[in-house]
C-alpha cells in the first residue's frame, strides 16, 4: 500500500506533480566517444573479440594502450582501429 502526501498543493497545472519522478538526466542514444578514453570491455566490444585477446594484442604492442597504473589501463579508440586497420589485407588478383 502506498500513501503519498502532497507536499506543495498547486492551483494551476503549470508545474509538475511532486509525487512523480523526476529524470535526472536525458538519455541520449547518440554518444560521442571521440574524446574520451575506452576500458578493456568496450575496446573488446567494439572489436568483437574476448578480453584476453584484447590483452593479448596489448601484450604484443599490436595495439596503443594508455597505462594509468599497474592495472589501470585506458585505450584511445580512434588510435586502435587505425593500428588495427594496419593488419588489413588487400586481395591479390
């Protein structure tokens, strides 16, 4: 059972209710990453492959990564595809 007791009873509807939530803040669907630096999970998502894999090409210096600490590392998106875009290959006709 719920009680809500209204706590600021308004006259017009120029306000919102006091006993409806509130959005903190908007959703959006659309984010720009480009400044901002990327975790082991989303670099694995973004290139479809596990996490050790991922560390695996970190290991190998396939790949830049940013070390924050001893297990604290960040990669930079953009400077990942383009090193992984390195290892494309052309078919030969």
């Amino acid at each position: 059972m719920k009680f809500f007791k209204e706590l600021n009873p308004v006259e017009n509807d120029s306000q919102p209710p006091v006993n409806k939530p509130v959005p903190i803040r908007p959703k959006d669907k659309v984010s720009d990453d480009s400044n901002q630096l990327a975790d082991l999970d989303t670099v694995a998502r973004k290139l479809r492959m596990s996490k050790r894999h991922v560390q695996a090409l970190v290991r190998r210096r396939a790949i830049p990564v940013i070390r924050l600490g001893r297990r604290c590392t960040r990669f930079d998106l953009d400077s990942v595809m383009s090193a992984v875009k390195k290892f494309e290959i052309t078919e030969v006709r």
